[in-house]
C-alpha cells in the first residue's frame, strides 16, 4: 500500500498500452484442457467419518493432510502440472507475463523506524528480488544496505521476517527464515561495521524485541525448540526472555510465560529509560492484558489491564503510561495511567472517544500523533500530551497512512502514504513548525489520469451500510460487460484501506473494475465493527461480501458472467464461504492460502490461536455456527460453482495446504470442465507465497490468465 509522484507516458504509449479489450459474453472454455493436456489427477475418497457432537461428518479427503505421504506429494506434483497445462495454453499469456514485469518494476517502500536521527526503511528498487533493508542519516537522501534476503540464499529464498534497531541506532536485531516458513532465527548486525555479533536464536518467529540503552542485551519473544514441549504445541507457549549480548541464548533467563493459556501471545515494549518492561498477553485479536514491571525495584508484574473484553495499548513517556484502549470505548480513547502507582484505578482522560476510529497513536517532541480512521480512510491529528487538539496533519485525498515511526526525542515524524492510483511517497511532519514535506518516492511508468477511485456505499443483508472502494476508468459504461475484480478480507480487526498494487493496473487497462468492500470483522469503523464480523456473527462478514456482489450486477457495473471474486487466508474463507453459498453471482474465484475446512482448522500448526476469532470446535455451541459455514462442508454436488483457482505454500505455517488440497478434491470430483478447479501448491513457499519477484511475476501471469479467460477477456 503505497503511493507518490507520477511520471507520464507519452501519448503513443499511453494509447497503446491502455486500449481496452473486447468482453467476450463468456470464455470459461477456454480454460478446459485440450486434448493433449494434463488429464485431471484421480483423487481416490475413503469412507472416513466423524460425529462430532452428535453430528455425523464425512471427510473423504483427509489422507490428503498428510504432506509427508509419497502419494501426496505425488499428487501435488499432478496437480501443478494440469494447472500449468490449462493455463500454458490460454491466449495473451506471454502479453500479460511481459506487461506485469514491466509494473512489478515499480520501485516499493516499506517498513520506517527511526532511531537517533537513523531513518531505517525496507525498499524494493528495479533488480531486487525482495525489499531490502536500507538506512540513511534521517535529513540526508543517501543510503546503504543493510540487509538484501536475496544474498543470503540461493535455490531457497531467505526472507526477511522482522527487525529491530537499537535505541542509539548503532545494532540491528534482525530475523531471517527459509522457503517462506516464517521460522526465524534471530542475528545480531554492527551498522557501522557490518559485521555480525556471535549472537543466533532460533524459535524468534514473528518477535518482538525490546533493547535496553546502551545496547547491552534486550528482551525478546521465542517459541519453544524441538524437545521443549510436546511436538503438538511447538507452535504455541512463546515466553519473553532476557538476552545479554555474547551469552549463550540457551541460558538466558524465563521473564514472563503466560501459564494460563499456552495459545496466548505476549509481546513486549521497554520504555526508552529501560525502567518499565511493559508486557501485552493478546488473547485474540479482541482482547488484551497488559503487566508492567519497574526494573529498578524489587518485585514481580503488577497488572495495568487484566479481564477486561478490550484492546489496549500503550507507550511510555517518564512515569506515565499513555495507553489507547477500547474499555468503554469501541471506537478508543486514550488515557494516562501514573506507572508509580499503576494499581490505581485512576485513568486520566486524555483523547476522548469520537465518532471516528482511532488507530494508533505515538508521541514526538512532547505532542501526541493520533491516526484516525475516517470511512476507512487515515486522518492524521496532533494533541498536546494533555490532549489538547493541536491540528490535522494534511494528507491525499482518499489515502492511509501505510507506516508511521516517530522518536520521542526527535521533532520529526516520517510516514509512508498510500492511495489507489499514486504509488509510494514517504512524508516527513516537523512536529515544532508543522511543516510537511515529501522525502522519499518512486518512479512509476503509469499514467493514471484514465482513472478513477472513489468510495461508494450499499445495504447488507440485514439492511446495515458497507463502505466499498472501486477502482476503474473514468469512462467506464455501465452496462454489465465490466470484467470485474471483487477483493475481500473480514476480519480479526484488519481494515481495508487504499492501497497501491502494481499489478492491479493491467486489469485497469483491460478495461477491468477493482472493488474492495470494508466487511464487518475489519476495524475500519470501530470495535463494534471488527466484532460484528467475529464468532457468531461470522456470516455478517460473508453477507457483506455477497451483498456487495448483488450491488454491482444490479448497479450495472457487471453481470455475474464477469464478476470473479479473490481474497487470501482469512479472505480465503470469505471465498470459500461466498462460492458455496451463492455460487451463481460469480464466473470465476482466487482462492489463496484458505481456511476451508473449519471443523478441524485448530488441529494444525498454531491455528488454536484464532479460536477466539472463530471459535473453538471443540464447544458444541461454537461448533453449530462454524460448521453452520464451513465451506469444505457445505459442497453442493447439484450445484453449478465458478472456475476456482486454490493456492497454497508447502511450508505454510499459518494455514495447513490440506484445506485447498482437500477442497480441490472435492470441487473437481463435480466435474465441470467449463469451469475447472485448479490447484497451485508452491514448493518452498509459505503464507505469502511468491517472496521473490521473478516468481511472482510468474504467480501473477496465472492468476490474470485464468481471470482473462473465465471473465472472457478476448486478447488483443
């Protein structure tokens, strides 16, 4: 998500390379395989059952969990070759693989965090695989390396997870993990030398770090190594620890483990005096406990928020505690909290709660920055820290605040802007003057001025008002031919916001429509907003999606013929969800890294952690509404679905591969050769898939090749 200046085409170029392409009424046959292409893989079905409180289930595909099985992978392997076969031979493959290159060129900025006038940022320039980790002195405009993943491994690409700079910008804590396994090991990198300390810590996936002043050791989040605990909960129990640099990691001291519940994620931060360690259990994507500990007493963690059915967060200035919370507050206030007494109940007012959602919030030079979120769009405000307003931070129309970093000894605050048609621009805020100004971008061969973004709004089923943002030409007719795109995600408090994706602008220039719709279980208008789209309330989300699908075959922007849906992990199973139940609104669905089969999504990897967003199938109540959706469950053999394209990564430990294996199986046991499911296992890969831009290009030629031919996209 990102955005920035625009460099122009010339007119000739312009012209060719936006000429919009004729809208066949429907191609889906040109997906099905020819006579000389890769037969469908047999997929056998065994007679395996469960009853599951008192409920009789079938799962004739379950031999398919099993990735260590010769006869899986074998069947991977068939599965990859009849999904090349279908789409090696769909028209103007080469054309969208030579034009996607070209925008995958477009340089992306990611990541800022400043540290002792040190602006360090993660960049992707023309030639990189992957972002690369640069800094720079925080007013000057050249930078170094840092780290580059793509030097650090050959056939198996290296990722970058996290990082971490010291308080004074001298060391970088940093993770790296292979094939997109997300397992990291921690290292430790000299800025000024280069050269890195003897300091390694595996089990650091996803850490969160707090360095002491002076750079001495830090605290820091593992996982459990292999003998630990039982293999069945590796991906559970993280526990904060105390590391001293040069120390053996195995010796380093247990600080918190929360015993009470080994699927609880803590996190950590450490004020900048290195007196308070502030300690966040997270218990879901809905609820927090937050403990604190002065280091320079005697004592255990005394409780700041314990119990309490909200979201809190906080940063320390002095003695006081600045925390926004949602206790009492679905759309966030923030309040002050007196660490020397933090068991008082005594939570000064500072921002109050208003119509609108706060986000986030950080201080600079004695001020506080409160990111808003306004029909899901960021509004930027300062406050004294007395929570005096101040002024409006002035951004793009139709923007979000992509990342933010500010240092509370410093005057400037620098964030990364993002919007639909503008790609990415970092602005710098000058706390004492107010000044903005634009410090870092990129160069995009795009001409945007065909185009146009807007937010338009429609009913849900049960009558409540979506949001929706739609990207597409200015001239467009509505006249129900428009291939139309429509993205979704829903939940665990993630908004959808503006955004700027490269690829996107080859479906632009098709003539192609983007929509993406703000569904409950996102946060874009509150906690009331992420909660009416969570457990029970689940299918809110699913009805918000659908509704947005009736809305632009009725508005005109597309038939169902033309309409295809798309959306990963969580968004997969909006997917999921939304092919079973409403099949007939779409021609075509992108189904990547899914949860499908929701009646066991907790038996693998750490997925118990998210039944605090969806339940726990292992409560019978719970399991009535889950199972109530589950798309691997509700496959209707009279039923006519869209093509489906399913991905997943071999060494994804988020989302097991067997839910788009399994209903792969299940979709192609139909047999609808006009509308073929097809399956995408990626060896080496994890949630994000791709990590390398050359297979991403070779990842996103597959997705346009099959959205062109199912929507009927004649080539030019």
């Amino acid at each position: 998500m990102e955005r920035g200046t625009v460099d122009r085409l010339t007119t000739a170029a312009a012209a060719a390379v936006l000429a919009v392409i004729a809208i066949a009424p429907l191609a889906t046959a040109a997906l099905a395989p020819t006579a000389g292409a890769q037969a469908l893989p047999v997929t056998r079905s065994v007679d395996v059952e469960d009853t599951i409180h008192g409920i009789r289930i079938r799962d004739p595909y379950r031999w398919l969990e099993d990735l260590e099985s010769e006869e899986v992978q074998h069947w991977i392997d068939a599965q990859n070759a009849r999904t090349d076969a279908v789409l090696s031979q769909i028209p103007g493959r080469d054309e969208i693989h030579e034009r996607l290159g070209e925008l995958f060129e477009i340089p992306a900025i990611g990541q800022l965090w400043l540290r002792n006038g040190r602006l360090f940022f993660t960049r992707r320039d023309p030639g990189n695989e992957q972002m690369v980790l640069h800094v720079r002195d925080s007013r000057g405009a050249d930078s170094r390396v840092l780290i580059d993943p793509d030097a650090l491994g050959d056939e198996i690409p290296v990722r970058l997870d996290w990082w971490y700079p010291s308080l004074d910008g001298q060391l970088l804590a940093y993770g790296t993990s292979e094939g997109g396994s997300e397992l990291s090991t921690l290292r430790i990198l000299d800025i000024d030398t280069m050269e890195h300390l003897v300091d390694e810590i595996p089990g650091t996936r996803a850490a969160s770090i707090g360095w002491e002043p002076g750079g001495r050791g830090f605290y820091y989040t593992r996982f459990p190594l292999a003998g630990e605990v039982p293999d069945d909960e590796r991906f559970y129990h993280r526990t904060i620890y105390h590391h001293t640099l040069g120390d053996d990691f195995s010796l380093d001291p247990k600080i918190f483990a929360y015993k009470e519940d080994m699927t609880a994620w803590p996190s950590l931060s450490l004020s900048r005096d290195g007196r308070f360690l502030l300690v966040y259990v997270y218990l879901g994507s809905a609820q927090n406990d937050i403990y604190v500990k002065d280091l320079t007493r005697e004592g255990d963690f005394i409780p700041i928020v314990e119990g309490l059915d909200a979201r809190s967060y906080g940063v320390v200035i002095g003695s006081d505690f600045y925390m926004l919370t949602t206790q009492d507050a679905p759309n966030g206030r923030i309040v002050r909290i007196d660490l020397n007494e933090p068991t008082s109940l005594d939570w000064i007012p500072v921002v109050s709660e208003s119509e609108h959602a706060i986000q986030n919030f950080s201080d600079a030079d004695n001020m506080l920055l409160v990111l808003y979120m306004e029909n899901a769009q960021s509004k930027l405000r300062v406050f004294s820290r007395n929570g005096d307003y101040i002024s409006n931070v002035p951004l793009p129309d139709l923007s979000s605040v992509a990342d933010w970093t500010a240092d509370c000894t410093e005057d400037d605050v620098y964030f990364n802007v993002a919007s639909f048609l503008i790609p990415p621009t970092v602005f710098r805020y000058t706390v004492s003057t107010g000044i903005v100004s634009e410090v870092m971008t990129v160069e995009a061969p795009v001409d945007v001025t065909p185009y146009t973004a807007k937010q338009v709004w429609y009913k849900s089923k049960d009558g409540t008002p979506i949001s929706m943002f739609l990207v597409h030409r200015k001239d467009l007719a509505l006249d129900g031919t428009n291939p139309t795109l429509l993205s979704g995600y829903g939940g665990f408090s993630v908004p959808t916001t503006p955004g700027f994706a490269r690829n996107r602008f080859l479906w632009l220039e098709r003539g192609g429509v983007f929509a993406a719709p703000n569904l409950r279980g996102g946060s874009e208008y509150g906690e009331d907003w992420h909660r009416g789209g969570m457990l029970d309330k689940k299918q809110n989300s699913f009805d918000d999606f659908i509704a947005a699908a009736e809305w632009l075959t009725s508005t005109g922007y597309a038939e169902s013929d033309h309409l295809a849906v798309w959306g990963g992990s969580n968004g997969g199973l909006l997917v999921g969800a939304f092919i079973t139940q409403r099949p007939e609104l779409a021609a075509a669905a992108i189904c990547d890294v899914p949860l499908l089969d929701m009646v066991r999504y907790h038996m693998f990897y750490g997925a118990r952690i998210w039944t605090a967003e969806y339940g726990d199938p292992n409560n019978q109540h719970e399991f009535d509404y889950i199972y109530k959706y589950s798309p691997y469950h509700h496959v209707d053999d009279a039923a006519v679905y869209p093509a489906v394209f399913f991905t997943a990564g071999e060494s994804d430990m988020r989302v097991h591969p067997s839910h788009a294996m399994k209903m792969t199986a299940k979709l192609q046991a139909l047999a609808l050769p006009n509308r073929p499911v097809l399956l995408r296992l990626e060896r080496n890969a994890g949630h994000g898939l791709a990590a390398r831009m050359s297979r991403m290009q070779e990842q996103y030629t597959d997705y346009y090749s099959f959205l062109f031919a199912s929507l009927g996209i004649e080539p030019d």
